[in-house]
C-alpha cells in the first residue's frame, strides 16, 4: 500500500495535492464548499490554464515567456476599442486579437531562435513593448459597458452550471495533453528540451519547432486576454502584467515540469493552476493578506530552481 500511494504521488503528485488541499479547505475553511464560491474557484481557474498550458510547451523545450501577461493587456484593450469605438463584429475582432497574440508570439520566436537572445531577455522585452502598445492605444483608460454579445459567449452557463470559458479552457488543456503525448511534435519537444545538439545532428528542423512553440504561446495569451476581459466585463491595458506568466511557471512547477526542460506535463500543470486558486481562494476567505500569497508563489519557484541546480550537479559528478 506504501508503494502504491508513493508511485500514485509521484505520477500524478499536483492531482494528489490538489485532492486533499480542497478536501481540508472544505473542513477548515467557512464557505469554501459553498457552490457559488466552488463556481467563481473554476472560472478564476479557466483564465490562468491558458498561459500554463502555453508555457508548459515553453518550458518542455528550456525555454519561457514573460510576455504572455502583458500580452492579455494588449489583447484586452485593443479588443475593447474594436467593439466599442470601431464597432466590429464580434467575430472579426476575436480574430484580429488571436492575430495579434500569435504574431507577437511569432516575433518572439523568430528572435529567440534565428538572432540567439536568451527567451528571458527575449520575452521581457517584448512584453514590456507590449505594455506600452497598451498604454498609447488606450490613453491608459479602460474601457466598460463592453457588448452583451461579446460577453455572452465566455459567460453564459452550461445547463444552468458553470460558465463556457470553463469548458472551453478544459478542453484547450485536454488539446494541449493530447499534443504534447500522442504527436510527434510533442514528442520533439521533448527531445529538444533534453539535447538539443543531438536534435540538430538527428535532422530535426530545432528553430522551426520552437518558433510553432512561441506562436502557441501568444494565441493562448491572446485567449487568456479575451477570457479575462469576459470575466471582469472591463478592456483594460492593466490586465494580466508580469504576476501572471509568473503564476504560470509556479503552477508548472507544482505539476512536476523541470525547469531545465525535457518533461512538463500538461495535465500536472493544470492541476498545479488549481492548487495555488484553491490556496488563494481560502486566503481571501479567511480575510489573510494576499501578499502571502505572493511570497508563497516565489518560495515554490525558488524551491524548485534550488533543486534543479542540485540534480545538473549530481548529473555532472556522475
């Protein structure tokens, strides 16, 4: 029985966690089994399991973006003043917003992989190119009142329950697992992540698979930003910010990804997600200070950063 509930933990440690943290919360915590309260914990969840899904494929070949957060601010408003000052239809301004993500994502990628900067530098750059985008094309006002045919499609709730954006999100996870598994481009992924020298020598194009790996990334942002400006019912260059792809490595982290690359499992990630909005929802009901929340957050990245530099040093004793 030892053996079987340590290799249960192992495998899928981030759904074991996320188990028994939400059976606790629901003995210790007032109001957390509340159905209301379990609703708003899912829909805080849909947004943020985007950009883990999108930096679990980052993060499988040693790479990251720091750009997808201040991403969604430039998807938000530009969004916004679609709807609101240009009048587009709904359709064509969800399109032009995927575009936009995906192109920021591709420039991304093509710096990265074709100029060799490092993905940190890389990303945090065009992330803060971003928010200044953001900030201009707004005058750095937010925008409200959006359409109800706009805020219909991520709120309306399915057979009376949970909202679409919810669905939407776990079926863009169920996408990215079967990706990231059952593909020869997940496959590749991995391989990358653990050598990619012996990728290049094996034949396998290493640039143009990481450059497809940021253009996921920055649609999935860009979905995130559209996701997040139904949820808030505000377009506001603000939204998301560096807090987010932060959130994102830590509920990767917390799913078992290795920072190095070479494994980040997608369905750990997502559970990883609902591990730190479990913990911040019980914080929030206990009326404890949210920046706890955040040193929690940096303790587990830290946490793992110090574990990764101890396995490539017990690797490199060998």
């Amino acid at each position: 029985m030892k053996k079987f509930l340590l290799s249960l933990y192992m495998k899928n440690g981030a759904i074991v966690i996320a188990i028994v943290l939400a059976i606790i919360a629901s003995v210790l915590v007032p109001n957390f089994s509340n159905i209301n309260n379990l609703q708003t914990l899912l829909k805080q969840w849909a947004t943020p399991v985007l950009i883990c899904v999108a930096i679990n494929f980052l993060i499988v070949t040693g790479g990251i973006d720091l750009s997808a957060g201040y991403l969604c601010g430039l998807v938000s408003i530009s969004c916004g003043l679609m709807l609101m000052v240009y009048e587009l239809p709904v359709s064509v301004c969800l399109l032009i917003s995927i575009l936009i993500g995906s192109l920021f994502g591709l420039f991304n990628g093509c710096v990265i992989c074709y100029l060799q900067i490092p993905p940190f530098i890389t990303t945090l750059g065009s992330g803060y190119i971003a928010y200044g985008l953001a900030q201009i094309i707004s005058g750095s006002r937010s925008i409200n009142h959006l359409p109800d045919a706009f805020m219909s499609l991520g709120n309306t709730r399915v057979i009376g329950t949970l909202p679409t954006m919810v669905f939407f999100s776990a079926a863009i996870v169920a996408l990215g697992w079967f990706f990231m598994s059952r593909t020869t481009y997940g496959r590749k992924l991995e391989y990358i992540g653990n050598n990619e020298k012996a990728c290049l020598l094996g034949g396998i194009n290493v640039n143009r698979i990481k450059c497809i790996s940021y253009v996921q990334s920055g649609l999935l942002a860009a979905l995130a930003g559209i996701f997040l400006t139904m949820r808030t019912g505000s377009a506001a260059p603000t939204l998301g910010g560096a807090g987010m792809p932060f959130e994102a490595v830590t509920a990767c982290v917390l799913g078992g990804s290795a920072l190095a690359g070479g494994f980040s499992p997608i369905i750990g990630g997502a559970f990883g997600v609902l591990i730190l909005k479990i913990t911040e929802n019980c914080i929030n009901l206990l009326n404890i200070e949210t920046y706890i929340y955040d040193a929690l957050l940096a303790i587990v990245v830290f946490m793992a950063i110090v574990a990764e530099v101890l396995k490539s040093r017990k690797l490199q004793t060998k």
